[in-house]
C-alpha cells in the first residue's frame, strides 16, 4: 500500500499569505478516514493531518489580523490627551486571539471532563467512536509530543531569567543591609564654607522645567526661592514650555512678583519649542551667564526642597573634583492619598533605599533621576550636554557621564517633596516613558559602551545589569511568565509550572521589596498582584523603545494635582514674614507680606474663575484599559480551567491575578479622570 502524501504549497502573490494544502492518499478519495482506511492509518498521520489544517487555520488568522491592524489608523497606543488609548497595537492582537483560543479550549476541556475522555480509556485512538471525541484525543497526542516540549522549554527559560533578576535584587538587600549596619554614609572633604564670607559660596544655577503645570508652579517656584544659600550666589531659571497664554502670565507674575523681593530669577519661554525637557534645559544652559556658574540643581515643577537643600548637597562636591553629580532622595505628599499612591511608594523606596544607595556607595555610579539632583556644569559639558535623542535624558546624560569617568554620590537622607500619579492613566503614561527610553538609550549607547576606556567590569555592569537585567529583562519574563505562560499551562498540564515559580519566591521577593517602607506590610499581596498587572505596560513599552515604534517617543507630561499648593503657600507665607528683617519699616514689611501672598491670590482667583466657567462640579469617569481586560478574561479562564485538574495555588493565584487585571482594566484604582 502506497504511503500518505502531504504536499504543502505557499505562495505569496500582492504581498498576501495564500496557503494550499492538498492532502492525498493512494486511491484514496473518500471522507476523513473512511472504515475500510482506519486500520492502515497511524496516530502519527492522523495528528499530522490536524496539524496541517491547524496550520491553515491559523494562517487564515494571521492574514485577517494583520489586515485588520493595517487598516487601523495607529499600530500602538498613541491617543489624544482627552481620549482613552485604543489599544491597537500587535500585543492587544495576540491577547484578544489568545483569550478566544483559550475560551474554545475551555469548552472543549469542560466537555471532555465531563465524558471522561482520557488516551488511556480507548486504545488505539482511531477506534474512537465521534469525530469530536477523535479530534481530543488528537489534540491531546499532538499536544504532548509537540506543543508540550516548546512550551517546557520556554518556561525554562523564563525562570533561569526570573532567577537570575531575583538574585541581582537579593545581592542589592544584602547591600543595603551593609550599608546600615556599618553605617555607610557619604563623606564631606574640608570645612563648611564660611558664612561671614558670602564670597566663599560656589555660584549655582536653579532650574526649574515645567510645561503647563497650573496646579504646582507657584509652589514650586516658592520653594527653590527660599533655599538657603547668599542670593548674590543664585540664580533661578524657570523654564516654562507651556502652550497656554494664560498660564505664561500667571507663571511670569509669580516670577515677577518673587524678584520684586529681591530674588535673582528669571522667566524663560521658548517660542520653538522641541525636544522636550532636554531641549528646554539645552536651551536654558546655552545661555551667556551661565559661563559664571559652577553648579546647576535641577528642580521639576512638582518638587519642593527644603531650605536647606544646596547647603547638604553641594559640600559633596568640595575637594572632589571627579564627582559629577549629586542626587537626593524623593519624598512624597500623597502616598497615603490612595492604594495606588501606596503601590508606587512601596516601588519607588526600593528604589531610592537599595538601588540608588548601593550602586551609589559601592560604584559611584546610578541613573540620575532627572530633578532633586545637582551637576557640576563641567560634567554637563564634558558629556555633550543634552541631548533630545530618546525620552530619558537624564539616563542618557549619566551614561555618558559615566563613561566620561565622572562619579555620582548619592544622599539617602537628603529628601525633597514631590507628588506621585494618583489617576492609573497618568501612571501608565509615566511608566510607559520611563521603560520605552531606557531600550531606546541602550540602542544608541551600546557602541559607544564598548569604544570606552572605563574598566571591563563597569562595562559588564552597564550593559548586564544596568540595562538587560533591570530594564530589558524584567518586563520581559514578568509578562512572558505570569501573564503568558502560566494560563497557558493550565491547558497544557504537562508544562505546568512548579509552586515556588508561582508562590514562594515571588511572595519572598516582594516582601523584600517592600522592606524600606514598612508600613505597606498589609499591602504584600495587592502589591505583588499589582506589579505583575503593571508588566503588560512594561513589556509593550520595553518592545516599542526596543525597535523604535511610534509610540516611543511620545513624551506626556505626568499630571499633577497640587493637593499641597494652598497650605504649603500658606506655610511660605509665614516663613517669608519670619525672614523679614526687624529693623525694617512697617511700610515694606507691609509690601513683602503682600508680595508673599501673590501667588495664594492668584491661585484662588484661577479657582473661582474655574467654578464659574465650569458651574457645577466636573464629573469623573472610568476608562476602560482593553489589554487589561482581554488579560483579566484571559487569566479567570485559565482559573476556571484549573479547576478542572483540581490545582490549588495555581487556581487561586490565576484567580487573583486575574480579578486585579480586571480592576485595573475597569479604572478601578487611583483617582478617575475628569
């Protein structure tokens, strides 16, 4: 008998997959395995007969998606700033045919559970009686000798990954635990400087970027006015990029008004206005009086110093002249505001408590984080400035500086106010920016890495650690492992992923995690639930800074909301009729007071004209988040699913997991938009 032929034809006429299969068996035209064929046919055909219409199934899909998504305006999720993001990119593609496969599977699972099929019920396979019960049990060899193995081997992979990363954060702990037990702390070389001698102070530029930051600019410009250091010796730039005519006004009263009390500060505007936040500070640091300045602290729009601020940071950099850069640590009003605001606090304490800390003590080197910090002008220019190249230039600013030689000192106990993303859409925006840049930086600085003249090690140490593991591969097996992997298991039992992938480690991790702020103890779990929602942002963001997609570029200020405005001028107010000296006349104590208030004024002048325009409360409303739900749906199926093989922990996590994916999904943490 003359064996089975399969001829497979593929042919791409107009750039469109067209897949022909023609299946033929000697003398054989008769429907699928007639009576008189079965006992000639062996599993392996029949399997690979499935597998080839599998095959065309799927190509037919792939053809239909990809003209569907052709015809989308947008590949990514690029969306105007008052309309929800569409989602239309290739990820929320393969989520939506994903969830549709594993919703099919379920059925077919369901179904098959409840009339006991099994491979080991029935021998051989082809003696079954019903196509659909045929087709499982195809299904099921096919599954095992194919589809198992594949999928074995990327989990694998995923947890060496997940292994590796957990290591990395561990040596990081074991590092900051170091620290506070030998009580490792940056030094001071040389006295303080001599406050009878105003001479003796360094002269230090303020800058302060903004762009349409209405609800926080006259705090912040507030703030940086009262720093402590011989005015004769500052001088503030506020560097204002907003696209409103009224705000410019307001913002250049406030300056106005602070240099009437004899503050040296400056209104900059840019008419041309590209590049962002390294173009505005580009353009800020070409001007001429610059050349008679030694440091620039740079200061967002949402961030208040203490008055103290330059008199802790810059006596690092006397007697130091490779040091570069000086950062403080971020402190945040809102944290409490919402468990979103205590979501973010937990991650970014980790950050500033062990990254920050121990790469700064033990190599002199951490990405600067883009305000609280100051920089030896020297440094700037020796790195080529700003550059406007990704949407991290401060990454980039460090990179080069560190390839330069220059070193960084980092102050942990050094910190200043600012306020953290309390709606998820304006989280997301950040997060999505702050982990498309960095692969977007990795690309254009890898040359550059391996050219340099620093140590072997710190080159291993910036392309290993700094970038790959901490911001390539991280995103990358958190969404492949938890989000991917993990439901797709619960349909194929024999990759099924052991419990501490699952549980312990990661439950272990977090709790790390959440050591430098321990007072978010009864937030492990949300916690942990929550980053591996957040993983499915970073993964898209990571692709799309990793081969350049439009989305990578975009560049959305994070909104604030100034909860602190009122009562920190208020505070200001005080604190400025304090300074006044005594000896001065009633008459121009009078005229400081009014100066001083300006800026509350003016603030609830803009809210009562707000009140009026608008006549009635705004109105907040939920977005709807597609990736989330489709992985929500996704994950309670796999749950449901799991149900089935009578899995415990994977059940619950996969249910969790997926109740938080909804949450998110539904805009039901943070603050709504208005």
């Amino acid at each position: 008998m003359a064996p089975s032929s399969v001829v497979v034809t593929i042919e791409k006429p107009n750039n469109l997959s067209v897949v022909q299969i023609n299946a033929a068996t000697a003398g054989d035209d008769s429907p699928l395995l007639p009576a008189d064929k079965q006992k000639a046919a062996s599993p392996k055909q029949f399997t690979f007969s499935i597998l080839l219409k599998i095959y065309r199934a799927f190509s037919c899909i792939s053809w239909l998606a990809k003209r569907v998504s052709q015809s989308e305006a947008s590949a990514d999720e690029v969306e105007e700033q008052d309309m929800e993001p569409r989602s239309r990119g290739k990820l929320y593609n393969f989520i939506k045919a994903f969830l549709a496969i594993s919703i099919g599977a379920l059925v077919v699972e369901v179904v098959a559970h409840y009339n006991k099929w099994n491979l080991n019920l029935v021998q051989p396979p082809w003696e079954v009686q019903g196509l659909v019960q045929w087709s499982y049990m195809a299904w099921l060899s096919f599954r095992l000798d194919y589809i198992a193995p594949t999928v074995m081997m990327l989990s694998q992979f995923c947890i060496v990954l997940f292994l590796i990363q957990s290591l990395d954060r561990l040596v990081l702990c074991l590092g900051c635990f170091w620290i506070k037990f030998k009580k490792l702390k940056p030094q001071i070389n040389g006295d303080d400087y001599d406050v009878e001698d105003p001479s003796s102070f360094p002269m230090v530029l303020v800058q302060i970027p903004m762009c349409n930051e209405r609800e926080v600019y006259a705090t912040s410009i507030g703030a940086a006015c009262q720093l402590d250091w011989p005015r004769d010796r500052l001088l503030i730039q506020v560097l204002d990029d907003s696209d409103d005519p009224n705000l410019q006004l307001m913002i250049n009263e406030e300056v106005h008004s602070w240099r009437q009390k004899g503050i040296n500060i400056i209104y900059r505007h840019r008419l041309i206005r590209t590049g962002y936040k390294a173009g505005n500070l580009k353009s800020a640091m070409g001007c001429d009086y610059v050349q008679d300045y030694e440091f620039v602290a740079i200061l967002d729009a949402d961030f208040q110093p203490n008055p103290d601020f330059l008199q802790l940071t810059i006596p690092h950099f006397k007697g130091k002249p490779e040091v570069g850069l000086v950062q403080a640590r971020w402190s945040f009003v809102n944290k409490d505001e919402n468990l979103l605001s205590r979501l973010q606090n937990v991650n970014l304490c980790f950050h500033f408590e062990v990254e920050q800390q121990v790469n700064g003590m033990f190599l002199n080197f951490f990405g600067f984080n883009g305000t609280a910090g100051v920089w030896r002008i020297k440094a700037l220019e020796d790195s080529g400035g700003w550059l406007e190249r990704t949407t991290v230039e401060d990454m980039d600013i460090a990179v080069r500086a560190h390839l330069n030689g220059w070193k960084f000192v980092y102050l942990n106990d050094v910190k200043v106010l600012c306020e953290l993303p309390e709606s998820y859409e304006a989280y997301k925006k950040q997060q999505h920016r702050w982990h498309s840049g960095p692969m977007q930086l990795f690309r254009l600085c890898l040359p550059a890495i391996l050219k340099s003249k620093i140590s072997m090690w710190k080159k291993a140490n910036l392309i290993f650690l700094f970038f790959l593991l901490r911001k390539l591969i991280l995103p990358f097996y958190s969404f492949t492992l938890f989000c991917i992997i993990l439901p797709l298991t619960m349909f194929i039992p024999e990759a099924e992923l052991p419990l501490w992938v699952i549980c312990y480690v990661p439950i272990f991790m977090s709790f790390l995690n959440i050591l430098p702020s321990p007072k978010s103890f009864p937030f492990l779990v949300p916690y942990l639930l929550f980053e591996n929602t957040m993983s499915v942002t970073k993964f898209n963001a990571m692709v799309s800074g990793l081969f350049q997609l439009g989305s990578s570029y975009e560049w959305v200020v994070t909104k604030k909301t100034g909860r602190s405005s009122e009562s920190d001028l208020l505070a200001l107010a005080e604190r400025e009729s304090k300074l006044a000296p005594a000896t001065v006349g009633e008459e121009k104590t009078t005229m400081l007071r009014r100066h001083s208030e300006s800026g509350l004024e003016l603030l609830s002048k803009l809210k009562e004209v707000e009140a009026e325009v608008a006549g009635a409360p705004k109105k907040k409303k939920n977005r709807l988040y597609k990736k989330e739900l489709g992985l929500a749906f996704l994950l309670l199926t796999a749950a449901a699913r799991s149900l089935l093989s009578a899995h415990g922990v994977h059940f619950y996590f996969l249910l969790f997991q997926g109740l938080s994916f909804l949450v998110v999904g539904l805009d039901l943490i943070g603050e709504q938009v208005s």
